[in-house]
C-alpha cells in the first residue's frame, strides 16, 4: 500500500548549494526532470545566486515546471517581479509557474532589511502580482502599504504591456497564526518551507493547516487549498558531511520556534534546549553570516529538521531514498531539497 500518493519536487536552496554554478544548477535541473520529478523550487536569498536569474536559466533549458519557495517580497520592487515572472513564462511552453511568497527568515533577511508590516507585504504583494499577470490593470493607491514603501506614485497605474502564456499559482510560506488565515484568505496554497518535520513532531501541524483551511472558506466556502512540504534529507558517502551540510539552513529556521513561542514542553519533545537557540539569534543579530552562525548548530539540531543522516550516511549522494518519516496526509505535493556534493 502506498505511503503517499501526489507530486514530488527538488527545492535548490542556494545558500545551501552555493558550490553549484548556475549552469550546475540547470545540469541538476534537468537530471530531476529526467528522473521523474514534476517541479524545481529556488528560495531567495541575498548574497546568494539571483532567485529569478536562477529560475531563467532553468527554463531556457529544461521542461519543467517552475517555482518561488519563497520569494521575499522586500528583496525586490514588485513592478520589476511583474515584469520578470511575465516574461519568465514565455520559456515555460505554458507549464504553470508557482509564486510562494513569505516575509524571509529570521536570522538573514533582518540583516539586510526591515521586515515592516510583513502581513500587509505579503499580501498585498500577492494580489497585485495576481492582478498584474492576470493582465488587469492595477492602481497604486489600491496598494497602500507597496505604495508607499516602494514609493510608488499615488496617482499612478500598471499595466503589463504583454500578456503572460502561462498560469500563476500562488503560496504562502508563513507559519504564525495570522500569516496562516491571511494565506488561507489570499494565497491558492500553503508551502510549509523547511517546517514541516519540526510542527509535525511538536504536534502543532494539523492544528496550523486547520488555520488556513477554516480562513480560506470563509473567504470561499469551495475554496481547497493546495499544501506543499519541504522534506530534508541530507544525503553522503561522508556521514560528517552529512550531518554538517544542512547547519547553513537549521542556523536560521530554528529561530521560527522562538517567534511560534514553543513551550518548554516542546523543546524538551525536540530534545534541544532553548538557550542553545537563543544563542543562534543572539549570533545573527550581532551579524553573524550563516555560515558563522552553522558553527553554533549541534547534531540534535539537524536531526529536527533533516531526516537521512544516519540511514543514508554510506549510500549514494545522488540517490533517492526511503524517508524515515511518517507522511501526513494534508499534502499532496512534497518537495525535497538538493544534496550535498
């Protein structure tokens, strides 16, 4: 009997990958494309290999559909994502293209901006890009908080002077309670980025997806969200590189648990203590980089968020393998994120 049955996509995290080149990235592209995979994801993040340049170089080669997991909206003015995501259609031969959208995580993205509003960003990011790839015509002061951050003229309008070829398919990447009822109000989907193992052993992942589902029909009582998860496996000969390669990205998502206020209980069911995380946060508001901040990440930490360390320490690094993990049923796509070289 099968254990999941729905859509299985690869995510190229870039700060974890930043030893692949992009013509790399589009080689690993088009290596999951032969193997089956449906969908290639790429986060964003600054100082890293551009999200949407990345995506480009993808579809110029490769026959696959395309995703933002996620895209941080106050990394790029949203006249200029238009324009991109437009355009980024016309190499995608009419395969939907995925938009997650979410404010950033909690350890890089402060160090570069300020998260200002991030529930009025978010959304109203993702109905203006809606409204402008669905070539609508758009006024600025419709967009109040876009327009006034980007400062975009109030008496202003936008138009795509082309139409998109392609559908657009919008997602939420938040995990707080708000973020959930606005993604289940505005958003067609939910990505649970990088969470999905931690909620899930905390015992708050049906209670999250619930959020959204009871906001998103109260907007539109036939309204069924899609649902995304992000399964880690760090996978190597090198049982050490396995273990060590994920650090770069549990340094900064394990904040999310300060700002979800786990209880003591919670941590004490992770098997990590929470001063242990309070020094992460405390490194990356002193500015530490990532890379810096991963010193701070023990084995008990990884082994929250990745699964494969010790199953999979001897086997092949570009192998799929059986995830240890039981699968929760409210998802219906997974995506899997890049192994280590």
């Amino acid at each position: 009997m099968p254990i999941f049955s729905g859509e299985l996509g690869l995510q190229f995290v870039t700060h974890l990958a930043n030893h692949y080149t992009v013509p790399d990235l589009v080689r690993l592209a088009q290596f999951a494309a032969d193997k089956g995979f449906r969908q290639i994801w790429v986060n964003d993040n600054i100082r890293y290999r551009g999200q949407l340049v990345v995506l480009t170089a993808i579809a110029s080669r490769v026959p696959i559909q395309l995703g933002t997991a996620i895209m941080v909206p106050y990394f790029h003015n949203p006249l200029d994502v238009a324009d991109c995501l437009a355009a980024l259609a016309e190499l995608c031969g009419g395969r939907e293209i995925g938009v997650g959208i979410a404010r950033g995580d909690l350890g890089q993205s402060p160090q570069h901006v300020q998260s200002l509003k991030p529930l009025a960003m978010v959304s109203e990011t993702a109905r203006f890009l809606r409204r402008t790839l669905g070539g609508e015509e758009i006024l600025y002061r419709d967009y109040p908080f876009l327009q006034d951050f980007y400062r975009l003229n109030p008496n202003g309008k936008f138009r795509l002077a082309f139409k998109p070829k392609t559908e657009f398919k919008f997602y939420g990447g938040g995990n707080g309670p708000l973020s959930l009822r606005m993604c289940g109000r505005v958003m067609d989907g939910l990505i649970s980025s990088g969470t999905y193992i931690p909620m899930l052993k905390a015992g708050r992942l049906p209670g999250m997806l619930a959020t959204a589902d009871q906001a998103a029909k109260e907007s539109e009582p036939n309204k069924r969200l899609r649902k995304i998860c992000e399964l880690n496996v760090s996978i190597s000969r090198d049982r050490e590189k396995a273990i060590e390669f994920p650090k770069r990205q549990v340094a900064h998502s394990i904040l999310q648990w300060e700002a979800l206020g786990f209880t003591p209980e919670e941590y004490a069911r992770m098997g990590v203590e929470r001063e242990q995380v309070l020094r992460l946060k405390e490194a990356f508001e002193s500015g530490a980089t990532v890379e810096e901040a991963a010193k701070l990440v023990t084995e008990r930490m990884v082994k929250t968020y990745y699964r494969g360390s010790d199953q999979f320490a001897s086997g092949s690094s570009r192998a799929g393998a059986a995830i240890g993990f039981n699968f929760y049923s409210g998802y219906p796509e997974i995506a899997s994120t890049l192994p280590p070289a």
